[in-house]
C-alpha cells in the first residue's frame, strides 16, 4: 500500500511538472515577484534585463517606476519598504547601475529597512574578462547587504527570490542583493513556482520577560529607548500602552521620532544630532535603560559617551531582532531577542508598576522637552527665513498621517526638534546621514500613500543630488511637496570647518540654480519665500497646485544651528536669482 502511494504520488508530480509551462528566466522572476507580493518596483532600465522589462510588460498589476537616476531609484525602493515593511524592490543595471545604487543598499542596511536590489549582470560566459560593466557583485555587496548572491540557473530564480524576501524580512530587517546574469533571464525553463514567504521572527521566553519586571522593580529612574526597524503600527500602540500604565518615559533614537506619538505626555525626545542637552543629562542619570530596537549606535549615545560601552554605568535591557546585536557593542544586563511585534505584545502581560517616584521623574524630562520644542525668537542679526517658525507651522497645520522627509544636512535639526510625529510611519529619514535620501524617499511615499500629505525638507545641497526626480514626479502626478533650504553652503561641514579652521572656509561654498525656474521647467509649482509672513501662504498655494511642488526658503546663512551663529556671520549669502 505504501508502494502505491508513493508511486501516486510520483506520477501526480510528473504530470504536474507537464503542466508547468515552459518561461524564461525573466519571466519565472517577474511571477516570483508578484507571488510575493509585490505590486511596486523602482528602476531605470538596463539592456542586461530587458527579459525582465519585457515581462513587466504583461504584469499589469505591477506598477513599474523608471528613475532618473539608480541612486534615487534604490532611494526610493528602501523609503517604500520603510513604509510597508515589506522589501521594497529596485532593478538596475550592472556595473554603473550597481555603484549608483549601492548608496541605497547602504541605508537600507544602517536602517534595517527590508530592500531587494536585482541587478543585472554580464553574460555567464563572459565572467572575469572584465566583460563590459563587469563587476563582481558578490564581493561588491557582501559587506552592505544581509545577503548578495548570483543566480546561475534560471531554474533556481524561484529558489533565490523566496530566500531573498525571508532574509529581508527575518530577524533585524536589511537588504539583500541578487545578480542576474544576462544569459539566465534569457533561458528557458520548466519549473515551479513556490509559496508566499513568510518572515521568522524570536518573541521573549517568560524569563526574560521576569527579568525585565524584576528590573523595573528596582528602577528609580527609569528611560525606554525606542529605535530601530520591523515595527508596526500594533507593536508601537502596545509599547505606548506599557508606557503609560506604568508611567515610563519614552525617548526616541536617532531618526526613529514616529516610533512614538510626540504629543504624548510620556514622549521625552530625540537622541540625534542636536539633542536638547538636559535629556543628555537625564540618559546619564537614568539608573535602568530599555532600549528596545534599537543598536544604541554612536549618534543616538552622544558617541557612546551617554551609554557608555562595553559596560554602561546604567542597568541596560536591551532587546533586539538579531541575537549577533545583543552583546556586540554593550553587554546588558538582561538581553532579549524578539522581534518588535513580539516583544510588544508580551508587554502587555506584565502587570502595572505604580513606582511615584517615576512620575516626578518623567514629569521632569517631559517639561524639558516641551521647553526645548519653543521657536526661540530670532537674533537681531538674522535675516532671511526663520526656518524653526517654518518647521513649528507646519508641525501645527499638517495631518497627524502627513509624512515627512529629509536627507543629511545641518537644517535637519530644525526637522527633528520643532516638528512632532504623531504616528508610526511619518517619518523618512536615514539613519545613514545619506545626502540626496529626502526626495527620493517623499516621492515613494506619495506615490504608496496617495491621499495623505508628504512633505520633504531638503537643503540646497540635498536637492542636488537628485533634482531630476522632479521628472520622475510629475510624470506620475505625484504632488509633493519639498521645501528647500538655501544657504549657499555645505552647512554641515562648514559648522565643523569653523570650529576646527576658523575663518578659513575651503571646499563648502555651494553655487546654486535658481530653483524655482528649475522647478517649473519640469511643470512643477514652484515659489521662492524670503520672508518669514510669506511661507504659511506660500504652502497653501504649493498643497492646492495638484503637482509636485518646491518652495525655497531663503534662510541666514550665518544661523548654522537653531542656537549657533557662524562667528562674523557668513562669507557669503546665496545669490538672489530671479
């Protein structure tokens, strides 16, 4: 009976396999990638695999968004994957293609967002005669992303996608990179298709979970940190519930603002650049940390100088997706792997603390923060727009779902100390400090989240980097909305120039376009504001225009922070094109 069966079955995987029509390999992964899930990918088009543009073509269900430029394409794979949590998807090509892109691998990487970058690659047998555009991309990858691999055999493609998207998503989130080579998406084979991938993730023993109350029963100032990737809207309500029943202060780590709602009494701040320097005290004073998510990296520990490593000076819990994070840099007392939504949920489970003392404490940091969140008045000396009063509006006017984005840059702080996140996926910023991300990233998310408000700040310099994406943007009706900040400078490096080489500015002086004429000449609206009064109107005009639209600020190119001045002002102030 058993003989029988088998060979039942044998025979019904023969005829299954007759069924199976014969495809190319281009065609077997645009099938993976749709069983997948997947209903957006970013690109710009390469003749290494035209199979697969080609079976883009019937994939109707697909949205393809072709880029300007690879990096902005990989840019705006990772800021969608940041939104949806599951991979975003980039294709490029090989050699050029791949070097442009690797900048999003990069940040998708230090911001353990879920991203799958396929690149096209040479003839298999042309391999290691330095081919054109030929470049290793295994060893290329190997060190930025989770996994980099080559498919070698068309009949594998099914294979490798599905593991692709389970190491994206498992564990700490990150990016995986897969070379086709040309000849592969080419060839044609029989082979079947595989299941939905489903991501693995740890959840708490019941001892970590005693350990973690048994901690919290011997705290008398108690911090949560939040940061880091794989949550989920469940996962941030359940960690604000435990906040609030046992009274907790909660801070954010480095661009990880939208992790917790800012207007919460229980929200403390921001650990980034610019931190308000009162919560930098009370991270010193704290004698229990929870960091949960996050790596504590150096900008969130003030260079590891607030939690200090290998053994910090307060009691660390620290809870993390990936077991290799958990005593890498700080060794805790009580180390968790557990995924976000897990570790979340079982919070639930413990019962309440009703500790007084944390209440005055919390009452304190919460009183810091809301101090630290006034738009000081501006400087007798200041001129321009008073950026702190622009990002304070905005933070009044926008919906509660609006999403705002940025690159790297010295305006950013203004960013991150005046606005306030209120819910989780509000916030696209990388933890990278990538100059060029904001754009691209704000582009991807209108283009997933059509009717809600998306706003990017970029610096002049920011935008720079990838201004033709204005393109890409009015090509598909995506009205965003980004506000440039012009101060005619690398303002980032020119705030570390002057205090190391004072006076003596080298190499930081930017010469711009005139943005708004830029703007247009890709049917963009676009104003320029040069006054404070002029930008709340400004914006109105920019939300109503029904396509991307840029307003330049004209800000003081002497205020380098929100409380700094370069000393005897700036050299020079942008140019006043018309």
């Amino acid at each position: 009976m058993l003989n029988s069966q088998n060979q039942s079955s044998e025979q019904r995987h023969e005829m299954n396999r007759e069924d199976i029509q014969v495809r190319s390999g281009g065609r077997i992964l645009v099938e993976s990638l749709r069983i997948h899930g997947v209903d957006t990918i970013f690109c710009v088009p390469g003749e290494s695999y035209l199979d697969v543009l080609d079976a883009l073509y019937d994939a109707r269900d697909v949205k393809v968004i072709v880029c300007k430029h690879e990096g902005a394409a990989a840019n705006m794979a990772e800021a969608d994957g940041k939104l949806t949590g599951r991979p975003g998807i980039c294709f490029v090509t090989r050699g050029p293609g791949a070097t442009h892109a690797s900048v999003g691998v990069h940040t998708a990487r230090q911001d353990s967002t879920p991203m799958i970058l396929f690149i096209g690659q040479v003839h298999r047998g042309f391999r290691d005669r330095e081919a054109f555009q030929e470049v290793d991309l295994r060893q290329m990858f190997g060190p930025l992303a989770k996994w980099a691999a080559e498919i070698d055999d068309p009949a594998r493609i099914p294979e490798y996608v599905a593991r692709a998207f389970q190491t994206a998503t498992s564990g700490r989130p990150g990016p995986v990179v897969l070379a086709l080579p040309e000849d592969v998406l080419t060839q044609a084979v029989r082979v079947a298709d595989v299941s939905p991938f489903r991501p693995a993730q740890s959840a708490p023993l019941a001892a970590d979970l005693a350990a973690l109350r048994s901690e919290l029963a011997l705290a008398q100032r108690p911090l949560v940190i939040v940061g880091g990737g794989g949550w989920t809207s469940d996962a941030c309500r359940d960690v604000m519930a435990f906040a609030e029943s046992n009274g907790l202060p909660v801070a954010a780590s480095f661009r990880r603002q939208d992790l917790f709602d800012n207007g919460n009494d229980h929200y403390v701040g921001h650990l980034g650049l610019g931190i308000d320097p009162r919560l930098a005290e009370n991270v010193r004073a704290a004698d229990l940390l929870i960091a949960i998510g996050s790596r504590l990296g150096d900008v969130t520990t003030g260079g590891y100088r607030l939690i200090e490593s290998p053994r910090p000076k307060q009691r660390l819990v620290h809870v993390h997706a990936d077991p290799e994070e958990l005593g890498r840099v700080f060794q805790a007392d009580v180390a968790i792997n557990s995924g976000m939504p897990a570790f979340a949920a079982a919070l639930q489970t413990l019962a309440a603390f009703k500790n007084p003392l944390w209440s005055s404490w919390r009452t304190e940091l919460r009183r810091n923060l809301v101090a630290f969140g006034q738009v000081p008045a501006p400087s007798a000396e200041y001129r321009g727009v008073h950026l702190a009063t622009v990002v304070a509006h905005l933070a009044d006017v926008l919906p509660r779902d609006a999403i705002v984005s940025n690159g790297a840059g010295n305006y950013t702080v203004w960013v991150h100390r005046f606005h306030r996140y209120r819910q989780f996926g509000t916030e696209l910023a990388p933890t990278s400090g990538s100059m060029g991300y904001g754009f691209p990233a704000a582009v991807a998310a209108k283009l997933r989240h059509p009717k809600r408000t998306v706003v990017c700040f970029a610096g002049d310099g920011c935008f720079l980097m990838y201004p033709q994406e204005l393109a890409t943007a009015a090509q598909h009706g995506v009205a965003v909305i980004v506000i440039v900040v012009n101060n005619g400078m690398y303002g980032t490096i020119r705030m570390h120039q002057e205090r190391r080489f004072p006076g003596r500015v080298s190499g930081t002086d930017l010469a711009t376009p005139d943005f708004v004429a830029l703007a247009r000449s890709f049917g963009a609206f676009a104003e320029r504001v040069e006054k404070t009064e002029d930008f709340a109107g400004a914006f109105v005009r920019a939300q109503s225009a029904g396509v991307p639209a840029l307003l330049e600020l004209r800000v003081d190119p002497a205020q380098i922070t929100p409380n700094a001045r370069l000393a005897g002002g700036s050299q020079r102030a942008p140019e006043n094109k018309k």
